[in-house]
C-alpha cells in the first residue's frame, strides 16, 4: 500500500527570512545527534562568531547530505561547477589572498 503524503505549511518568520550569512560551518556528532554550527569569520579579525547552531537526528543529517548534493548538482548544471582548491579543502572558512610586496 502507498503512504500518502501530508501537505505542510511552513512559516516563515520576518527575522528569519532576513537569513544569517555564513562563510564557515564546524559540524560535530554524538551517537544520537549531528550539531552543525554556523559561523562568520572576517579578514584579520582574531576570532569569528556562531550566529546559529542546527541540532538534529543522524536520519535527518543524512537527508540533509543528499539535499545539498542534490542543489549542488543543480547548481552546477545552471551556472558551472563549483571550483575548491586543494587549499580550500585542507582549511576552514575563507582564505585572505597572499600579497606579494
């Protein structure tokens, strides 16, 4: 037998929809939930900020990988692939361009 799938509306509230920008995310886990915090961290500045932490299930974490995955290969199909570096991939957050002098 086939589930029928429920209709949900989702509310979005006025500060929520401003949204939070984010340019680094630190993700740890326990056995029973993923925590994904989303930070922001400036050029020279000492030190970043979390401005939204995201607790949930590893069902749900695993949902949200194949989520991204999906967007991302949307993305790409729309606008071209998203280039990482190897240097991007060994670091956290941005990188402030190396000046030569």
């Amino acid at each position: 037998m086939r589930e029928k799938l429920q209709k949900i509306n989702i509310e979005l509230g006025e500060k929520e929809s401003e949204g939070i920008y984010s340019n680094l995310a630190m993700i740890t886990h326990t056995p029973s939930e993923f925590i994904i915090d989303f930070a922001r961290v400036l050029p020279g500045a000492p030190k970043g900020k979390v401005y939204a932490r995201i607790v949930t299930t590893p069902h749900h974490a695993k949902l949200l990988e194949k989520a991204l995955r999906e967007n991302i290969e949307k993305y790409e199909a729309e606008f071209g692939q998203i280039k990482i570096t190897p240097r991007e991939e060994r670091s956290i957050g941005f990188q402030t361009p190396v000046t030569q002098g």
